[in-house]
C-alpha cells in the first residue's frame, strides 16, 4: 500500500457529489401484498415469501466526521419503484429507509439520454459523464481515475463484490479503462494488475477458460491473491488478499445463491476492516436491472430484498465502527413498474 495522506477528502468529495440515493418512500402505504408478491409465470402462480427482519438502526448520525472508511452500494437498476415493491413485500420496512439523507440522481450518458450501466458506472466511479458501454475511459476514449484508484493511493484497503461477473460492467467501471464494457477478457486482465485487495463474485471463465488460452489465476497469486471458488472455502480466509470467484459467470439468482451477496458483504468487511488507514467497498445488488427487464416482480422483490440485507450488513458495521460513510445508490432505474389501480384490494 502507497503511505497514506492523513485525510481523505479528495476522494470524499468525488463520492458525495453523486451520493444522491436513487429513492423515495410514499408515506404510512398500504402493504399491498403483506409480503407475499405473486406473479403468474409460465401459467403458474409464484408466490416469494422471502422476508427479513429489520432491526433499527440507531446513532448512524452521530458518525465521527472524521471518516475513513466509505461503503458504496448500487442497487443496479434500482428505482424509485423497485424499492417501494421490497418495502411493500417486506411489510413496510427496509434497512435503506434508515438513510439519513435522500435525494435524486440525473442519470443520462454522454451521448444517449437513457445510460446503460458501463456510462452509469464509469460516472459514479470516476466521477464524469461517459458514452454508453465506455468502462474507465471518457467520450474521447482517454482513461479516467476511479474513486478505487484514489483510496489505494491514500493507502486504503479496496475491495469489490458483486451478483453477477466480477468483470460487467458496475464492478469493472472502478477497475479497467476499455471503450466497450463486453472486452471481458480484457477487464479480467485489468483485475490482475489493480490497487485491489478482495473481490467477490462470479466470472472465474473470463481468468482461465479464455479465447487467447491465457490463464490468469497464477498470475493473480503472484500478486498476493489467495483464489476461493465458493463461500465455504472464503470462510477460511481470515485476512489478506482474496479473490472469490464462484462461478464460471455470472452468480445465480436469489434464493439459488443462497446468502451469497450479504456474506460477502461482511467477509469483505471482516477483511477490508483490518487496514488501519481505512479502505473503499463498492457492492453491488446486480440483479435486480435483470429482473426490471424481466418484468418478473417476484424476481424484483427477492433481489431488493437480499439487496437490503446487505445494506443491513454494512449500517450495522458503520455504527458499531463511528467512522465509515455509507452511500446507498443507484446506477439507472429499469423497467418502470407501477401498481396496476385494480391492485389496490390485495391482502
């Protein structure tokens, strides 16, 4: 790690101009579904009852200003009406809605009023406005520092995790410099020689089961990285770096994973937590742009909710921590559900 500068405002600043939460909640609502969302697929009623307990959060704002750590999570394509539906579905209740402050976020590119998630994600990693499908580099093609880039050279710790490839385009944006986000062999090179400390999530093909015949995991033990290929063998990595890739692409849906996404979480925690000059975590709830393009909101509702577990791992730890900012986001809104008026009798 580069020494670090005592303080880390530089990169704060660059993080709080986007950190407007991508969200809003529409008073004492009706519980809609009483957390049970059905949805007929394939002719068949799906019935998800996948609810979590929320505990309150309390002292989040008596955080310490001087902080040092900062949790980014992005609910991919996560609008205003995705996170109504897990709040519905989860009987009025979300970890998010304990966010101290809640505002809206412009998300168009460069050069298309409707972003994708490369531009989106190139903007909140670096900063700047970028063309659709442009990973770390600008309209010109020219790279751009990442806020991942500017912890490693204040001396912190960086991690990232995520519910899909390690190498799509939200977790690649703060790591690779590539004009199209689909240079997965490429980005997965990028990963090798990054200020990165833990990654988690799928894309293990894109390392070792290449077109080039390449394989890039000794490569990445040589850069100090111990490789897990599941959770359970994550588990007994207690400190140092760490490479979890689980699956050849990208992660299973919710409840298929299982716990993946908030286990991962508090591992990158447990880990990223141990370097005393701070560190940077970016997750990401991948899934649920997916499910918006599905127009599955039972797919909706569980990705939400596992989303929200997450962001409970990390609220839990910056209160028992005094010194970590949590900035809950998202890259664009997908999929513009609403409630359907004939709705509105549901138990």
């Amino acid at each position: 790690m580069i020494a670090k500068k005592k303080y880390f405002y530089s990169a704060l600043v660059s993080l709080l101009i986007i950190a407007a939460l991508a969200y809003t909640f529409y008073g004492n609502s009706q519980s809609y579904l009483n957390g049970i969302y059905k949805k007929e697929v394939q002719g068949e009623v799906y019935t998800t009852t996948h609810q979590h307990k929320v505990d309150r959060i309390l002292d989040i704002a008596q955080t310490d200003a001087r902080i040092k750590n900062i949790i980014l999570l992005i609910g991919d394509g996560m609008g205003v009406s995705h996170v109504f539906a897990g709040f519905s579905a989860n009987n009025d209740q979300l970890y998010i809605q304990y966010a101290k402050h809640i505002g809206f976020q412009k998300t168009k590119s460069k050069n298309k009023y409707k972003t994708d998630s490369a531009a989106a994600g190139t903007a909140l990693a670096c900063g700047k406005k970028t063309n659709n499908g442009s990973l770390g580099m600008d309209e010109n093609n020219q790279p751009l520092e990442s806020i991942l880039s500017i912890a490693a050279t204040h001396g912190k710790a960086t991690g990232l995790v995520a519910a899909c490839k390690i190498t799509h385009a939200t977790p690649a944006a703060f790591i690779a410099h590539v004009p199209s986000r689909g240079q997965y062999e490429d980005i997965a090179e990028f990963f090798v020689n990054s200020y990165l400390d833990v990654m988690i999530g799928g894309g293990l093909d894109n390392f070792n089961k290449r077109e080039d015949e390449k394989n890039l995991l000794p490569a990445l033990e040589q850069e100090g990285f111990q490789i897990a290929y599941s959770m359970d063998e994550m588990d007994k990595i207690q400190s140092g770096k760490v490479a979890g890739l689980y699956t050849g692409g990208h992660i299973a849906k919710y409840p298929e994973r299982g716990e993946f996404l908030p286990r991962s979480t508090e591992k990158a925690l447990e880990i990223l937590s141990q370097d005393t000059n701070g560190f940077f975590l970016m997750v990401e709830g991948s899934q649920i742009d997916w499910a918006g393009h599905d127009n599955s909101v039972a797919y909706v509702v569980e990705e939400m909710l596992d989303f929200d577990r997450s962001v409970g791992k990390a609220l839990k730890f910056a209160e028992k921590d005094g010194h970590t900012l949590v900035i809950i986001t998202a890259d664009h809104e997908t999929g513009g559900m609403s409630v359907h008026h004939t709705y509105n009798n549901i138990n």
